[in-house]
C-alpha cells in the first residue's frame, strides 16, 4: 500500500472551506445587502455520501453567512465555525471536541488562510483554482474548480483510497 493510501485509510472528518471550495468564491449582495451564495448540488451530494460512508464533516471559514449556516444544517454539518481568518485554532478546538487526531482529518481549501490547517491536517486537498502556494502544499488537486463540484471529487477519491465507495454505489443499485 502506498503512503498516500495509508494516510487516506486514517481519514474520519472532512473539513472545509467555503468560500473558494463549496462556493465559486463569489459573494452577491441584493439591495437589502443580504449575501447571496450558490452551491453546487453535487458537492451536497457528495457529503451525504461521505455521511453514508460513516464519516464526519466539519466547516472552517472565514467570513460569517447566514447562507452557510443553512447549507451545512441541509447537509447534516454540525460543526461550522465562522468569521475565523485565523483557521488553526478553530483546527484545534474541533480536534479536541471531536477526539481525532490531526492525521485523522482531510483538509480542502483554496487560499493562504487555510494553509495553516491544510499543512496540519493528515491530508490536504486543493481546488483546482487554489492558488499556487496551496497547491503545491497538498497531497491531491482536483481537477474541479472550487463551487462546481470539487468536494464531491475529493470525497469520491477519498472514499476509493478508503475501499469504501463500491459499498455508497450498492446502497444507490439496492434503493433502485
């Protein structure tokens, strides 16, 4: 088995950005200067799949949105920490709660504010649009930029490394 696959078999809790990894990194504002984000089913999707997997899934980011509160409460994410520029100790706070280890945790992210946990984290995973200091800093890119789809790659990939994503395809081919 090769590293990376060993490092993978130890993952338990994804934790991710927003902005730049569930989000294009866009932000709208209307005329009631309410923010306005899009997500993209497929990375919903993807989490209720790594949920179905048995994992956990955290959020760190560093601005505060209504909008994220709701995503993740749609998405069964318990765990979101906002208007945190400062990622690491967010990290930390999580990992005490949680009881894992760093090693036992997939970072995603796309900017310098989470190099800190991505460098932390047993594994790191970037956007395909991360910026260059991110994406030479981690263990995988995907080939989906952030917002359209990008988490629900990582998780796929990391459920396979994990042997578990034959088992999320038969629980789809059972149901139907």
């Amino acid at each position: 088995m090769d590293e990376l696959a060993v490092c993978a078999a130890k993952i338990e809790l994804l934790l991710l950005d927003v902005d730049g990894v569930l989000t294009d990194g866009s932000i709208f504002y209307t005329g009631d200067r309410v923010e306005i984000k899009r997500f993209h089913v497929r990375d919903g999707s993807g989490l209720k799949f790594w949920h179905l997997a048995g994992k956990r899934s955290a959020i760190i980011s560093g601005r505060t949105s209504v909008a994220v509160e709701l995503r993740a409460a749609e998405l069964g994410i318990s765990t979101v920490f906002q208007g945190r520029p400062e990622k690491l100790p967010a990290f930390e706070t999580i990992l005490r709660e949680t009881g894992f280890k760093a090693e036992q945790v997939c970072a995603v992210g796309d900017d310098l504010p989470d190099l800190p946990v991505l460098r932390r984290a047993g594994l790191g995973v970037a956007v395909a649009d991360a910026c260059p200091e991110v994406r030479d800093s981690v263990d995988y890119i995907t080939a989906t930029p952030g917002g359209h789809g990008a988490v629900r790659e990582a998780i796929e990939w990391l459920l396979k490394l994990q042997g578990l994503w034959d088992g999320v395809l038969q629980s789809f081919k059972v149901q139907g």
